[in-house]
C-alpha cells in the first residue's frame, strides 16, 4: 500500500511540473493611461485688479444768450491715470467657443485739464482739473479657445462715469478766478477686447484662478459745464463743453467657481 501512495505522489508531482513547463509566461500589459483633463468654462465667476488709462476731450466754451451760441471756442484737452476695478460674469461654452455676459466698476483717478480760453471768465483765461474718479459697465463678450485654458475675446456694451468738480485758476497767475465747474456723470458706449489663461500656463497649479489683461475703448456722451460763482453757486452763463474718449487697459486675477480640472473617469 504504501508503494501505491508513493508512486501515486510521483506521477502527480511529474505531471504538474510537465504542464507548468507547457504554459506561457502571462504578457505584461501597462494600465490603462488615464485622459487629460476635461475643463469647462461655462459658469460663473469673479475678478479684480488694477490698470492705466488716458482720455481726450474735444471741448470748448460757449458763451450763451437766449439759448444761441455767441462766442464758440474749440480745444483738446487731456488727462491720463491709474485705476482699480472689481466684477463678475458668467460664461457659455459651445465646442470651442464662448459667450459671456458680465459688470463691474472701477475707481481712480484719471486726471486732466479743462480750459476756459473765452477771456470772459474774470477778463482772464481759465484752467481747471478734473478727473474720472468712478466708472460702471456692462455688457457681453464673445470668444475662441486658442487652447483648452487659454481665451482670446472681444466684448462691447454700456457704461457711465462720473468725474470731479474743478476749481478754475488764472492761466496767467493760478490763483482762484472765483469760478468752478460742479461734478458731472456722462454714459456711453465701450468696445474692447483680451487674452483670459489659466495660471497654470506660467506653472502654477491654481486651479480655478485664472489671468485676464484687457483693452477698452469708451466713447461718452458730451456735457456742457456751467461755469458757477464761488460760495453762492450762481451761473455765469458761460459753458466749458467737455466729450471724452477713455482708453484704458486692466489686469485682473479672475476666479472661476465651476473650473476643477479633474480628469474623466476611465
């Protein structure tokens, strides 16, 4: 019996190792690579920064009486300056294209001169300095993926301002004539147009937060600025005309709510 069980024993162990030797080596498969990341930049999001901008105005002073012009003068003025701005929006995204809407308002100063060269103003010309002080805009944008995280756009829409009152000096001498302009708001139209990138582009991982720069151009609507008496406020009768054209150029940290980079299941 026992030789039985032993040659038994044999016989298992010599054909296990035989079929073992028949098998081939299992072939050696990597993992499946996981997809790059899938974003969208439908959603909505923040922004804040800061910019420059100049402005120029085509002005002048009427002289009034009874509504007709009498004595008209014409000049250019300028003024250039700093300014923050802060806004929201929210996006679209259809295959590689996007569309937005989006507000904000910035503050500042972007100063300049207004001039009164009639000689009426207390027999002497006259200067004055105001600057845009608040601005306000809203409106819509449209634009292409140059890639998945980087926006090449145009926008336009409506906007306002409101700039300082000036205290008008002698050309001659500068000090006060005794007469000032009161602090105005004037609206009209913006066109203009950026680059918006996700940060990781300089190598940041910051999902999310996002790098816009971009360009305006703002055309408002003409004023007429009722020279004033100081103290009692009574008009002269004299109008310094004042219609502005604003550039400015912003950049601004953006940060989107809806962007997170993660990769698509597999």
């Amino acid at each position: 019996m026992k030789k039985l069980f032993a040659a038994l024993a044999l016989t298992v162990a010599i054909t296990g190792s035989a079929s073992a030797a028949d098998l081939a080596a299992r072939p050696y498969t990597k993992a499946p690579m996981a997809p790059a990341p899938t974003y969208s930049w439908t959603g909505f999001y923040i922004f804040g920064g800061g910019g420059g901008g100049i402005w120029s105005a085509n002005g002048g002073v009427d002289v009034t009486a009874t509504g007709a012009c009498i004595i008209c003068t014409n000049t250019r003025t300028g003024g250039d300056g700093w300014f923050g701005t802060v806004g929201a929006g929210y996006d679209w995204q259809s295959a590689g294209w996007v569309f937005g809407i989006f507000g904000d308002g910035t503050f500042g100063s972007l100063k300049g001169n207004i001039g009164d060269a009639s000689s009426l103003n207390a027999l002497v010309p006259a200067v004055g300095t105001v600057k845009m002080e608040t601005a306000w805009a809203a409106g819509a944008r449209v634009g292409y993926l140059v890639a998945p995280n980087v926006l090449s756009y145009v926008n336009g829409g409506y906007t306002g301002t409101y700039w300082s009152g000036s205290t008008l000096l002698s050309s001659f001498t500068g000090t006060p004539t005794g007469f000032h302009t009161d602090g105005f708001n004037t609206q009209g139209w913006f066109v203009g147009g950026g680059v918006e990138n996700n940060l990781n582009i300089f190598g940041i991982n910051a999902p999310g937060w996002f790098m816009k720069t971009e360009y305006r151009a703002a055309y408002l609507d003409r004023k007429n600025l009722q020279e004033r008496v100081d103290g009692t406020g009574a008009p002269t009768g004299i109008n310094i005309t004042f219609k502005p054209f604003v550039q400015t150029i912003s950049t601004s940290l953006v940060y989107r709510f809806n962007w997170t980079g993660v990769a698509s299941r597999y």
